[in-house]
C-alpha cells in the first residue's frame, strides 16, 4: 500500500508540474478593441500594447471601427467574443450602451479591462450597479485634463470673455467628463462666460462650421477648449478660417503631430497629451497580470504633457506627440 501510495504521489507531482508547464506554455491572445481605429490617440495606444504583448509573449489582436460610435463598434465586439480571446482590452464609445454588449464577454467567461474610457459609473468591482464587472480601468484622470485645460484656457484669454467646449457627444466617459472638469474649474474665473457646448459627432469638420456659427453670434469669442484630438483640430481649422489665428485661443486636448505644428504656428496655444501609450502597455500587463493568477488595481491612472511653443522641442516633452 505504501508503495502505492507513493507511486500515487509521484504521479500527482508530475501531473501539477505539467499541469504548471502547460500554463506556462500557453500563449494568451488578447484583443484591443479601440473607440476608433484611425486616431493617434488610439494608435499610439496600441504601440504601447504591442510592446508589451512582446515582452510577454502574448498574441495581440487589434481591431475596431472606422467611426467613433458604438452602432459600429459592438459588432466588433461581437466577432472578437465569437473568436474567444483570453481577455479583451476595450475603449467603450459609450457608458450606457456598451454594458449589455459587455456583459456577454463577461457571460462567456472572458475577463474584461476597459482601456481609455469607462461603462457604468467607472468604479469597478463593487457589487454596486450592473456594470462593475470590468477587472480595471487604465485611462487618463479626465476631470483633472479639464481642469488644466480650464486653467490655461483662463490664463490665455487674461481671464475674462466667452468660451465654450467643441466637444464629442454626450454619453462618452472621456469627453463628459473633461468638460465637466473644465466647466467646475471656470467657476473660479467670475469674468469668464461659457456658451453652450458644440457637439460635433468626432468629425473635425462639424466642429470647423460651428466655429464659424458660434463666431458669427460672438464676434468677441475669447476661446475654445477642444474636448478630444478631431474637436480641437476642428476648432482651430475653424479659427484659421475665420481669420482669427492667434486672436480666438485654442486649448486642445491630445497631442498628434497636427495639432503640435498649430501650436508651433500660434494657431493652437496649449495641447494636452494624454500618455496613450502606457494605457496600452498597462492594459496589455494587467490582462497578462490576471492571466497568469496575479491580482491587479481595479484602476490605473496615467498622467498628462502639457505642450505648448516654448517646449514642445524639447525630447522630454515631444516623446509624448502621438503616432500616427
Ligand atoms: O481623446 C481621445 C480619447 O481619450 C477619447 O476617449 C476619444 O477621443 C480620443 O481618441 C481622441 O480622438
């Protein structure tokens, strides 16, 4: 019997250890969903995945949708759950309707971390709503992003006149929020007035024409602050066109390379760069992280470059212009 119980235990440690090698060998693939595939936001983020993925040897997939909107990006997310990665690293393109998509990735046992943007209320692995069931959220502090963007738009425009927020569409976690920041702050300048909010679909050339309307109203606009990448260059394209360059400021939020040579021309004042790519790469080891039976922080918050003519040159600062 005690031979048997031995040649039992033997057995047992070879089946752990290969059970062990087996995990090891796997090699996980991991989807990066983005809110839309043609933005240097999102490709920059992807870079940082990539890095990652390599380091760790893990297959990255990245796919999504040519428009920033949820009707095209939940059958993406369809066929990525249909293909039964690992885990997926999403961008919801809104708060509300992308939870039920969601919840189907969860319901099929695949663990989600949404990158960038948030479902829900944002606050994750609570037990509180219906969409807590995200493993984390790695994104910019996006009220913080308005708040500086509020700070420097004031400090541009000598802190008195007419402003308002060229902005996406309600329902976005990034670009609510960011406004919602940039309009708390403004309270602290009693002189500054804020017009309604121009929504502009994420096309930058919506965002250009309500430029003009809204000028056309208030000849004396001080400024605007361009809540994401395609309403910031909207809203200075809008400027230029209207013959105010350097007259109407512009605070813009994301950094690519367009947005850095308005500012090197005194069309743009201030951009603020988010840090997509460490979003990627922090998304990419988290997914890994849980993968590989380690605990991960439900949230992960990556800082901000705030460029402007006087240090965008410098290799410290310009690291951080997204990709194209
Ligand atoms: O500003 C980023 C991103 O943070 C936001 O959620 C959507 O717009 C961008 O991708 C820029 O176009």
């Amino acid at each position: 019997i005690v031979t048997a119980l031995a040649a039992l235990a033997v057995g047992a440690t070879v089946l752990t250890s290969s059970i062990a090698a087996q995990a090891q060998d796997k090699k996980f693939t991991v989807a990066l969903i983005p809110g839309i595939t043609t933005d240097g936001f999102y490709i920059t983020m992807r870079k940082g995945a990539e890095a990652a993925a390599k380091a760790l040897g893990v297959d990255l997939v990245f796919q999504g949708a040519p428009e920033f909107n949820p009707v095209l990006q939940v059958p993406v997310l369809d066929a990525i759950i249909a293909r039964k990665p690992d885990a997926i690293l999403i961008a919801p393109t809104d708060k509300v309707q992308l939870v039920e998509p969601l919840k189907k990735a969860h319901a099929a046992g695949i663990p989600v971390i949404t990158v960038d943007t948030f479902i829900g209320t944002g606050n994750y692995q609570t037990g509180a709503g219906d969409a807590d069931f995200p493993l984390s959220y790695i994104a910019s502090d996006n009220v913080l992003g308005g708040r500086i963007a509020a700070r420097a738009l004031a400090k541009s425009i000598g802190e008195k006149g007419k402003v308002y927020v060229s902005n996406v569409k309600p329902g976005v976690s990034t670009t609510d929020q960011r406004e919602e920041g940039f309009k708390d702050e403004l309270k602290n300048f009693p002189n500054i007035e804020v017009l309604e909010t121009q929504f502009n679909d994420n096309d930058s050339n919506k965002a250009a024409s309500q430029l003009q309307a809204v000028f056309a109203r208030n000849p004396d606009l001080a400024g605007i602050f361009g809540a994401n990448l395609f309403s910031a260059i909207g809203a200075a394209n809008g400027v230029q066109q209207a013959g105010q360059s350097g007259k109407v400021k512009v605070v813009a939020f994301d950094a690519p390379p367009t947005i850095v040579d308005n500012i090197k021309t005194g069309l743009i004042d201030i951009a603020i760069a988010q840090h997509p790519a460490e979003i990627g790469y922090y998304g990419l080891v988290s997914a890994f992280a849980h993968l590989t039976g380690q605990s991960i922080p439900v949230a992960i918050g990556t800082g901000f470059t705030v460029m402007d003519k006087d240090n965008v040159d410098k290799p410290e600062i310009a690291q951080f212009i997204y990709k194209d």
